[in-house]
C-alpha cells in the first residue's frame, strides 16, 4: 500500500541540522499520523507521500516549520535492566558501608531544545515502517 493522503502512516526518523548533527531522532516510539490532517510538519507530510512501507527517503523542511510544530521534550529510553531514568547511562556502583551501592545521578532536566538558525532546513532521513487505512485501529 501506497501512502496517501487519509492514510495512517507509521515512520522512524533521524532529524539532521545542515552541518550533520542529530537535532532529534525516534528510537523506541515511532511517528504516527494521518497523511492530509495537518498534524505533522507540512514539508515532512508532502515528503512522505507516494512512499511504500520500507522505504527511506531524506525530507528538506525549512526551520521555520519547526517553530509551527514544536517536538515535546521526551525523557531518554529506559535499557532493560536499568531503574527508571537511567537510560544505561550515569549510574555507577560505589563502595558502601555493606557493600557496593548504586550511585544515581542527579534528576535530568528536559526543556524545549532551541531551534536551529532561521533561514535554514532540517533534514529528516525517514523510513517509513507501515502504511494503512485511516480508519484502521492502532
């Protein structure tokens, strides 16, 4: 099946700055939305149409979309075998009276990241993992 608009479209992405740097990226979860909606970066819809489930294309969108649609902050994957928050990343094991004990870190802060420069693109290298009738559940 072809994505068309007033279909429901299933994709992972990596979102480049100009220079190549990771502005943003799906790992676990994955973006969903409904192709002629408006609930997605119009540039990124436009470029998603057309493809098949499998595909991968790169997607220009000018930065100033970014701001129409701002991504929420989300809060890093949580590795099997890891508490909550630690991502795998940032723990560490320390000498304690009784023994070795877990050494958490510090509460992580998300906010809003910045934009990048105005006047500029994004590029989203998409792939585009189902394609189905809007209609369908989830």
């Amino acid at each position: 099946m072809q994505a068309d608009e007033g279909k429901r479209v299933t994709l992972t992405f990596i979102c480049r700055l100009e220079d190549g740097t990771i502005y943003d990226f799906t790992e676990r979860d994955l973006l969903e939305f409904v192709l002629g909606e408006g609930n997605t970066l119009p540039s990124l819809e436009m470029g998603v149409i057309g493809m098949k489930q499998g595909e991968q294309r790169t997607i220009r969108v000018p930065v100033s979309e970014l701001d129409e649609f701002p991504f929420e902050p989300e809060e890093a994957p949580v590795e099997p075998g890891f508490p909550a928050g630690a991502a795998g990343a940032g723990y560490e094991f320390v000498p304690g009276e009784e023994g070795d004990v877990l050494n958490e870190p510090p509460p992580r802060t998300t906010g809003a990241r910045s934009l990048p420069p105005a006047g500029g693109y994004v590029y989203f290298e998409v792939e585009l993992v189902k394609v189905r009738d809007a209609e369908t559940e989830l």
